[in-house]
C-alpha cells in the first residue's frame, strides 16, 4: 500500500487527499460540462460544485468524528486532518443534498435537474476516491480465505487491525461498485422521465451496494447496531432507509412525468 506518495520534507502527499482532489477535479469538470447541455448556467454549476466540495467534506468528517468524539476532543486539531482518511459517505452526501437545495433555491436553480446533472459525477468521483481509501488502507474488510485477500502493511489502519491476515478488499469492492453505478446511470438515463429520477436511482443503486458491501467490512463496535436480531453497521440501516425513501420518491416523481 502507499498512503504516502512522495515526501516532501514536513508535508508529506498523501495518496487518500490526492484521490479525492482528482475525484472532485474530474467531477466538476463533468457536471459542468452535462450541465451546459441542459441549459444550466456553466460559472453557477462550478460555483455549487465547490459547495458541494466544502459541504460533502465538512458531513463526511462530522458524520465519522461524532463516535471517536472522546478520541479526537483529546487532540482537536485532527479534526481538521482529512488526508489521512475518516470521512463517512453517507455524512457526505447529506450534507451535499441540503446545500444544494439551499443553493438552488437561492439562485433560482431547478433543483432535480441539477441532481440528475451532478448523479453520474457522484458516482465516478466514489469510485476513485475508494482506490485512495485502499492505498490508505482505511475502510477495510474482513479476514477472508479467497485468494483476492489482500494483506496490508501494519503501518496503516487495515495491517494494524489485522497484520499478516488476508481481508477483504472493500474499497476495491466499493470502487467497482461506483464505476458500475457511473455507467448504468449513462446507458439508462435517456430512457428515465421524470426529472430528479436518475438521481434517486443512483441514491437507491449506491445504498444497495453499500448494504450489500458492508457485510464484508470491518465495523469497530461503536459503529454497529443490534436491533430486531440483526447486528447491521449505521451504514446498512441509513442504506435500507435510503433505500425506501428514494423508491416511494422515484415512483412519485415517475407518475407525474
């Protein structure tokens, strides 16, 4: 693995921070560029992509620092060490969606249209960013026996949780899983009506994906909960509510187109 890709004397480049700057990079790039096609206003769909970059940011740090708040009020400044991994999805995109919204009301933008616009960015830019979580070695798996285990140095997250022994590469898993969801959303958009509904496709895509991806994945304890017999991660019970609320929405949203 290589969380560090060149050293710079005291500021070393990490490979996690680069990823996730070519992600949003290329990203933005596309937005604007379907953007432009939909008649939307290419210097204001660069200006809600940097809010979105901020807003994604600051959900996915808060939505992963709030169980490890006793760890990291110990040493604040680590809030603000993002490069180093610790950024939760789902706090990303929550956050991302109510800024938008904000946004576009604001500038009096038609929100689903800029949500189908920017699906297939979100998607690609999910897909880079778990090859940076794998070189990281954050958001690791499970000890595993098949032959694609994968055994990390004890110098990151994964080979200190599980040195010498094979686990699941689920950030590879993940990363898959964002290139599937980048190009299923291309084939299958023009045969969607309905404004906002490639968007939630996309929404009800990734939270299949993530529940599906998360039995494999290493939770510490604090990032499990038991409940109807079932020992599922956060992620997985956001992922089935997700799941449902996007579905009820598309299916509205398909009748009035």
């Amino acid at each position: 693995m290589h969380p560090i890709l060149w050293e710079l004397g005291p500021f070393p480049i990490r490979s996690y921070g680069v990823l996730i700057a070519i992600a949003f990079g290329i990203g933005i790039w596309l937005a604007v560029r379907r953007g432009r096609r939909r008649g939307l206003d290419p210097s204001r769909m660069t200006d809600l992509c940097i809010v979105i970059l901020i807003s994604s940011i600051v959900g996915a740090r808060l939505l992963y620092v709030i169980p490890y708040w006793d760890e990291y009020a110990a040493r604040p400044l680590r809030l603000f060490a993002v490069w180093e991994g610790g950024l939760t999805m789902y706090g990303g995109l929550l956050a991302a969606v109510a800024a938008s919204i904000l946004y576009t009301r604001a500038k009096g933008m038609p929100f689903w249209t800029v949500s189908d616009v920017t699906a297939p960015s979100i998607a690609l830019g999910l897909g880079i960013t778990r090859i940076g979580c794998f070189l990281n070695g954050c958001c690791f798996g499970l000890p595993t026996d098949a032959g694609w285990g994968v055994r990390f140095p004890p110098y990151c997250a994964a080979g200190a949780e599980f040195y010498g022994i094979p686990i699941h590469p689920t950030q590879l898993y993940a990363a898959l899983g964002g290139f599937a969801l980048f190009a299923g959303l291309l084939l299958v958009e023009k045969r969607i009506h309905g404004e906002g509904r490639l968007f939630l496709l996309f929404l009800i895509g990734y939270a299949a994906v993530r529940f599906v991806l998360d039995h494999f994945r290493f939770y510490e304890d604090v990032s499990v909960l038991a409940m109807g017999g079932s020992n599922l991660s956060w992620n997985q019970w956001l992922s089935l509510a997700l799941i449902v609320g996007a579905a009820i929405v598309y299916v509205r949203r398909g009748r009035r187109a």
